[in-house]
C-alpha cells in the first residue's frame, strides 16, 4: 500500500544523496567552499540553497515518467490500437481525449498495467507530455460512471499544472532544508571538533548535512502533503463539473462500505490514494489524501 510514497521518498532521497556527492566533489576540488559560507556569508549560502534546491526539485518532476514506466509493467496504448481496447479501457481513452481536445493540450500518453490494486495515477513535466495509467484492478471493480470520474480526477491534476505546482513548492521548501540544514552542520561540526583544521572535518560537515537535510525535509513534508490534500479537493470539484457529483457521491460511499471487507493492514483501496481508517493522526498527516468522509462531505456542500 505505501508502493507510491516510497518510490517518492525514495526517489527524492537518492537524487539528494547524488546532488549532495557532486557538491562535495566541486568543494574538494574547486575555491567553492559552502562550508565557509556558512560560517560568514549567508547571503550565498542561501543562493547555494536556492539553486541545489532547484535542481533537487525538477529533476524528481522530469524524471517522473521515467520512475513511473520502471515502478510498473505498463502498456502504452497507441491511437491507432484503440479498436481492441476493451469497453472500459475504450472508457479512459474516450475521457483522456475528449478532455485534452476540450483544453487544447497534445493527447497525454494513456497506459494500463496488470494489477488487483484498484488504482489510478498522472504525472507530467508539461501538460503537453503527461500520462494517466490505470491498473486492471481498477477496470474490473468500477463501473463506466465511476471510471470517468477517477479519469477526469487525474485528468484535472493534468490541466491544473497541480504537479508543477507542487514542485514550485517542493523548490521553495528545499531551499530552506538545505539552508538551514548546512548551517546547523556547521554549528554542530564547529562543536566537536577540537582541532581547528582536523582531517575529518569536511567529512563530518557533510555527513551531518546530509542527516540534518534528511529531517528537516521529512518535517518539510507535512507542508507538502497538506497542499497535497487541498489539491485533490480541487480536482474532486473539477472532476464534479465533468461528471455528475451525485455519482461521484455515490461512488466514494460504496467504496467507503468496501472498506470493511479490506484487510485493515493491507487495504488494497489505500493503493488508489482512497484512504482507509488512519491508524493514527500521524499517519493522517504524511497522507497525500483526504479520508473519504472529508471528500463526500466536500462534494455535498459543493454549489454547482
């Protein structure tokens, strides 16, 4: 069920690692000395931040399809293979098309995979080269009404540029991590070490740096997931306007009921980002999603 989030995670720490190893490489072998700048300039320090931060944000959104197509055995499914699409597949495509035509974007890239989770899912670096994939799972539970609903959901996130968006924000958020993280090694490297110039003090600041980047971007994260929440809102009350929101109701309240028949620690809704009973509040707030009642309830006092 956490398949999703750990290849984020996942993803997001090995390019921090990778980044964080060329900036002590450039340090070693350049005038570029960050660790000074920490101690005395931290007007490029922040500039440091701000562009480290950068990097560390775009590259996880362009390499997002890349992560996506290696994280499952997806088929791609070409235009011109649409007549021996099943009747639901046909579904997707017909939503995926109509919708990108209506917004005058390129046709996103339509992919399904072998799966029993019931899940759904779009990713992009532009409108104009996204993706939206759907597991078999999800085909055989849902009905053709429901199917349009969950399409034209991630369709929004498409239109909406939510996961541009989201990494604007992952930028300004690394920025500070990074910042505030360095200056913190520092202080704690200046600490310990009872040598001014010990031979393991560059080590040491980036070891500490790269642990004090790891919590301060895990505390960072529940900013992200919160504007992660109040995204799907929106894409819920976008999706309302292409599809009737009484069948959308409808839909979230009869998955609400199949929870009880999922196991409570393996919950196979949970893979579709429809969230279970959350165990605890913390797990509530590292949820990129809202629970069920929150989004029906939202669709109820929806004026459309």
């Amino acid at each position: 069920m956490f398949k999703r989030v750990f290849l984020f995670l996942a993803t997001n720490f090995a390019i921090l690692i990778v980044l964080s190893i060329v900036i002590m490489l450039v340090e070693k072998f350049t005038w570029i000395d960050v660790t000074w700048y920490a101690g005395w300039n931290y007007v490029w320090l922040f500039i440091f931040a701000l562009i480290f931060g950068f990097w560390w944000a775009f590259i996880s959104l362009f390499i997002s399809k890349w992560m996506a197509k290696r994280a499952y055995w997806v088929q791609v499914i070409p235009q011109s293979e649409y007549d021996n699409l099943s009747s639901k597949q046909k579904v997707v495509f017909d939503v995926v098309k109509d919708l990108a035509e209506r917004n005058h974007i390129n046709m996103p890239e339509v992919w399904f995979y072998e799966s029993s989770e019931p899940n759904a899912f779009a990713t992009w670096a532009t409108k104009n080269s996204s993706l939206v994939a759907v597991s078999s799972g999800l085909l055989e539970i849902m009905e053709k009404d429901a199917i349009e609903w969950v399409i034209g959901h991630e369709m929004a996130h498409v239109l909406n540029w939510d996961m541009v968006t989201m990494t604007l924000l992952q930028w300004v958020l690394n920025t500070f991590v990074i910042f505030f993280a360095r200056i913190l090694a520092w202080i704690v490297e200046k600490f310990f070490s009872w040598e001014e110039e010990s031979q393991w003090t560059s080590w040491a600041y980036f070891g500490l740096s790269i642990l004090f980047e790891l919590i301060f971007w895990i505390l960072a994260s529940l900013i992200t997931m919160w504007f992660s929440r109040h995204r799907e809102f929106r894409a819920d009350e976008w999706s309302a306007k292409f599809v009737w929101k009484q069948k959308m109701i409808a839909w979230l309240e009869a998955l609400k009921r199949m929870q009880q028949f999922a196991s409570e620690d393996n919950s196979q809704l949970a893979t579709m980002k429809i969230s279970t009973k959350w165990k605890s509040w913390l797990m509530a707030l590292f949820s990129s999603h809202p629970d069920l009642d929150d989004r029906i309830n939202a669709l109820k006092e929806l004026n459309m």
